[in-house]
C-alpha cells in the first residue's frame, strides 16, 4: 500500500507536471516560445523528477515508513538506476542552464529536433498512460497510486522533453 505522504506528493508532482504543460501551451499559442520563457519550467521538471533520486536514495538508505519499498520505484536494479537517473539529471542541469542564459547549441532553434521532441514525448507519455492503465487492471487494489512512481515521473520527463521540443518548434 502506498503511503498517504507519497500519494500526496504524487498527485502535487502530476498536478505541477500539467501546470508546466499548460503553461507551455500557452506560452507558445501566445508568441514564439523565447529560452527565458521555457528556463523555469524546465527547472520545475528537473526539480521533480530530482526529488524522485532523492527519495529513492532515502528509501535505500533509511526506509521510511512515509515512502513505499523499492520494488515500488522501478523495475531494474538500482545499481543500474542510480547512475542512469544521475546523468539524466546531470544532462537536464546543463540544459537548463543553457536555457536560463540564453546560450549553448540546445538554444539555437532546431525545427526538425523540436518535432522529433514533440512527437516523441507524445508517444513516451501515451506509453505511460498505457502502462497505467494496464497496472490498475491488473491490479486494482492498488488504484490509484500504487506502484505508480515510475509512471508519475516518466510523465515528468516526458512533459520536459514536450517543453524542449515547444521551443524549437517556435521558430
């Protein structure tokens, strides 16, 4: 069973993931997308999905009796993990940094990487949808939260990936 702290700061990581989005939307229905205009959400996403490391480092460290056990947080081992989830971290540092000031190569418009990015993160976040969907029917005394952090923050950075894309598309 999932914890009730968990849930919260799961439906809080869900509800600020689609806040991100909307502001995306919006952002780019208004005027051509701007670096300065896409940093802070970008910094959001890489915030969340930091948090998911961190609580996974305390679950392995402590397991406290507010977060789930391991099993719930991924399906590959965490030796594996660990490092992966570090470099994606260590990647989206470095892109928002890029875009908090305006420079770097993943500043300068990419129309092409933009709808690869767009598309890809379309199809990412319906996978995850789908994978959503199939965990609470085959599991549905765990609705609506358990087991679901993996899906919660491949969401995030699939919101992170849209948010990228949006600003090449922008040109």
């Amino acid at each position: 069973m999932t914890p009730r702290p968990t849930k919260v700061a799961l439906a809080a990581t869900l509800a600020l993931a689609a806040l991100a989005l909307a502001a995306v939307v919006r952002e780019q229905r208004e005027a051509t997308l701007a670096a300065g205009d896409v940093a802070p959400i970008l910094w959001l996403l890489t915030a969340l999905f930091g948090v998911r490391v961190v609580g996974q480092v305390i679950v392995v460290l402590r397991q406290p009796h507010w977060l789930p056990p391991m099993a719930d947080w991924n399906l590959m081992p965490y030796r594996v993990l660990l490092p992966v989830q570090l470099v994606i971290l260590g990647v989206m540092t470095w892109i928002d940094v890029s875009f908090s000031t305006s420079s770097g190569p993943l500043v300068d418009r990419a129309e092409l990487l933009g709808w690869v990015l767009g598309v890809f993160s379309a199809l990412y976040a319906g996978a995850m949808v789908t994978r959503y969907i199939v965990r609470m029917r085959r599991r549905p005394e765990a609705r609506w939260f358990g087991g679901t952090i993996p899906i919660v923050f491949h969401l995030v950075l699939a919101t992170y990936l849209y948010a990228l894309g949006s600003f090449h598309v922008g040109s």
